[in-house]
C-alpha cells in the first residue's frame, strides 16, 4: 500500500507529537500510491521543495475548481430541476374541451331594461328619470378608476336604493343584459340551436355576460369537445337588444370575447378580443397544453416550482388556476383597504360585505394597491403545474348582408348585426411535457464528471482516502508510539574510568556510552 511495516528509531521527529508526526506519514503514503492527478509530485524525492510547493498548489487550484463546478451542477439541479419538452404535435383535438367563450356587451346595462325598471320606482327627491340614467355609469367605479365621482351623486344613488328597499345585487339584476338580448342566433358542431341551450349568464370582472363551456359555480359545465374546422367550430349571431343603445356614449359598437381555461374566471387575464358589429369575425383558436409526467408529481412543491389544483387553496375561489390566484388578491386588497369586495365577487363563499355606491371612492383612490401595481399589496401565486393556453387570432371582413348563400344561418341577418366563428384551426395541437431536467442519478454523474475532470477523482479515490486516513492513520500512529516507547525505555551500555587513571582524576566524571 506504499506504506512502511516497520519505523526505524531515526525516522522518528521527537519535536512533533506521535498523532502529528503518524499523520506526516500518511500523507506522505497517501500521495506516493493515489490515483488522484498530481500528488504525488508534492512528495517526489527527486524534486526539490519548490516543485513540490508549486504542484500542491496546482493541485489545490485543480480541487478549487472541481468543488465550485459540483456546486452549480448542485445549485442547478435544485433551482430548476424541471425542463419542458414537446410531447407531440399532432395530438388529436378532440382530447380537449372546446374553449370556453365568454360575449361580454360592451355597454354595462341595456339601457332600455333599466330606464322601463326605473320607471317602476321611487326616485329620490329632485332625481329625475334621465338624470338617473346617466348616472348609471357610476357603477364603472367599482372595477376601474378612470373618473371620480361627486359626493352628490354618490349619495342620490344610495339613496335610490334605500328607498326601493334594494341591495346592490338585486339592483343589478333588474338592469343587466340577458344572454337573448346579446345573442340572436347560434350554431355549433354544424347545427343551428337554441342559444339558450349552450350559453349561460356568468360573471366576469365585466359584469355579467353569457358563457359557453365555462366550469363556473352556479354554472352547469356543458363539457362539449373539441373538433377542429370551421364546420365544427361555435358560430354566433350577434344583436343588441336595446333601442336606446348609444354607440357614441359607449364610444365603441361591439362586444368583448374572453377566452381563457374553463376553470378560470373571465378577467383581462383572458385572451380578449373586440368584436365588432357590422363585420364578420373569425376567432382562430390554437390550444397548447402543458402537463406533468408521474416524476415531476412525485416533487414536492419547492422543487418543481409549481401546483396542482388542489395544493394551493383560494379563499374566493374554487379552482386554483393562475388568473384565479390574481384575482384573489385583488379581492383580499379590496376587502383590507375598503372593508368590501363588488358585486361580481360575489359567490357565497364568505361572509365579507359587498360594497356599495359609498365605497366607490374608496375602491377608486386605493386602485393602484387593489390591483397590485404595488409591491407590497402583491400575493404569492405560483405557476400552475398543468394549464391549457390559447393563442386567438382574429380576422374579420365588411358583413354581407345580401350575400346569396345556403347556409340557413345567415337568414334574416339585419343591418347591424355581427357574425362572430369561433373556431379550432387545427385537427391536432401540441402538448408539453413537464419532465424532470435531472434526476439524483444525473446529479452524481455531473459531480463525478466534475471532480475526474479536475483532479482525477472517482468514488474509489474516496474510498481510498477514507481508508488512508482512518486504517493506515490508526496503524501508523501505534507504530509512531511504539517506535518512541522503545527509544525511551533502552537501556544504554556504559563504563566507569580506571582507578589509578590519575588524568582521568582531574576530569570531571563522564560516562562512555556504546551503542548496542
């Protein structure tokens, strides 16, 4: 093993300690038969100290090296131990649900519904009926801080209610659009039916609008799968219902399309589009969807970087997806500066108060905090591990109302109508693997490749160290001791000076030692 069997009494340094002078030893064995590059020219006797000098530190700077690279394969593999990889790009469209698609109108409420309800009431004193109406744009304060609003008609608003013994809500809901006054016609998988039959009113951060597909509470999820094709895509007609619509006052003729996971609420965070009238509209629609293999669930969640549905709970909402998480902070800062959240929000999951016209000034002053411009009013939300996103283009053309066609859905188009197709425009789409970047194994070859590229080290040089430094230490250490045990304890031979030796008289005594 390169190590000595026997230690001969002048090997021996009495001016160090036997654990010293027995680790002096070992390292010199050590270096003399490792298979690690470059020690053993530290202990070379045919060099002088200078070279020896020189190739430890080489040999330190090699190790240096060595660690600092095995700590960023390490660092690396905890930071992102994920990667993406494309799973296929022909996966089958009908594996998905068709997109759900929310029509928001782009006017609050139908202004004929409300000014014939506002009839049916009691106005404040010295209100009147126009006044009213054109107080209605009030209710923008709730979700946006364009405007602020008078004391006055704040108050004339509030009191409007209190004398019609009406919340917020139920004022709302004699005011809002019916998915019938939006929609005049639908057709989806090539049929022409009834829209009542496949759009439901939902709500959105605009206020109430008309879903299809949309896994929403209060919602029945219509789970209707995807084709690819025009022919197979949601066809709508679109007609307002509202003689006292005002393009001018709304600045716009139209209606939004909010796109977005079926689990999601509809908020800007959707793929938003405005529909115009008087064109026809084709809203090409490309899925992606990201999922996990069965090693990446195995993760815990700081080291995959991401959740599942059911790992990060919502206080208002009952999904968790990455919208969602968003808007759940936007109410909780609603509810901390303003002591409310609005109506949309309302979904019987707490107890927290709706707010009321009085808030609005509140909502609008704290906006920058409620909506997390700020960072100290922001939330965690962690990436969703599995999501399905939509890439929506859009493409719209002069609406032909004299068109000779067939197709029996265009009967009966009026002048201002829209046509809006909704459509997958693929049979197949792409799927992403989340799949792990490196596992354990991958981990210990890059930290082995690193240390045998530096310094030559593998996992029997660490074995050998190991053993160099615990057996052969231990076993030169007793040799250590009992080398020095046996100089101190010989005993030495020696003679005394002749009697009549009278030079020797006149000497001090000396003895004569001889070596045995």
């Amino acid at each position: 093993m390169g190590h000595h069997e026997e230690l001969k009494p002048e090997q021996v340094d009495l001016k160090v300690t036997p654990f010293v002078g027995s680790l002096r030893r070992t390292w010199s064995d050590f270096c003399a038969t490792s298979s690690i590059h470059g020690l053993k020219y530290t202990r070379d006797e045919d060099t002088n100290k200078i070279v020896h000098l020189v190739w430890l530190l080489i040999s330190l700077v090699m190790f240096i090296c060595a660690v600092v690279m095995a700590h960023t394969f390490y660092m690396d593999y905890r930071s992102s131990p994920t990667r993406m990889n494309v799973e296929s790009d022909h996966t089958p469209v009908n594996r998905l649900y068709f997109p759900p698609v929310t029509i928001c109108p782009d006017a609050l409420f139908n202004m004929q519904k409300s000014e014939a309800f506002l009839n049916t009431m009691r106005l404040p004193q010295g209100a009147t009926l126009r006044g009213i109406l054109r107080k209605l744009h009030i209710f923008y304060g709730f979700m946006l801080d364009d405007e602020r609003y008078s004391a006055e008609d704040i108050e004339q608003m509030e009191a409007l209610l209190f004398l019609n013994n009406l919340t917020i809500p139920e004022f709302v809901e004699h005011l809002r659009w019916n998915c019938d006054e939006i929609l005049y016609r639908c057709r989806f998988n090539g049929e022409i039916m009834d829209c009542s039959k496949i759009f439901q009113l939902s709500k959105t951060f605009f206020g109430h609008c008309c879903s299809f597909n949309l896994r929403q509470k209060g919602l029945n999820f219509t789970a209707q799968r995807a084709i690819g094709g025009l022919r197979y895509g949601l066809s709508v007609v679109l007609r307002y219902k509202d003689d006292s619509y005002d393009p001018l006052q709304s600045y716009s003729y139209g209606v939004k399309l909010l796109i977005q996971e079926a689990d999601a609420f509809p908020s800007a965070h959707s793929a938003a589009k405005f529909i115009a009238f008087n064109t026809e509209t084709f809203a090409a629609v490309r899925p992606q969807e990201t999922f996990c293999s069965s090693a990446v669930k195995a993760l815990t969640i700081e080291e995959r970087n991401c959740v599942f549905q059911n790992e990060f709970p919502l206080r208002y909402f009952s999904d968790y997806v990455y919208p969602n998480c968003e808007l759940n902070c936007r109410v909780t800062n609603m509810v901390k500066f303003c002591g409310c959240h609005t109506y949309f929000f309302a979904f019987n999951r707490t107890s927290d108060r709706i707010c009321t016209f009085r808030d609005i000034p509140c909502l609008v002053d704290n906006f920058a905090n409620i909506i997390t411009r700020k960072k100290s009013t922001q939330c965690y939300c962690p990436l969703t591990c599995e999501h399905i996103d939509y890439n929506v283009q859009i493409s719209n053309f002069p609406l032909e109302l004299n068109m000779p066609v067939a197709d029996k859905f265009y009967s009966g188009l009026a002048k201002n109508d829209g046509v809006l197709h909704v459509l997958i425009n693929s049979f197949s789409y792409r799927r992403l693997r989340r799949d792990l970047l490196s596992n354990m194994v991958t981990l210990v070859s890059n930290l082995g490749s690193a240390f045998s590229l530096f310094v030559g080290m593998s996992m029997l040089s660490v074995v050998e160290i190991i053993y160099y430094f615990s057996v052969i230490l231990r076993k030169n250490y007793k040799m250590e001791c009992e080398t020095r045990s046996q100089m101190l304890h010989k005993k030495p031979k020696f003679a005394w000076p002749k009697a009549n030796d009278t030079h020797s008289k006149q000497q001090k005594s000396v003895f004569i030692i001889h070596k045995s």
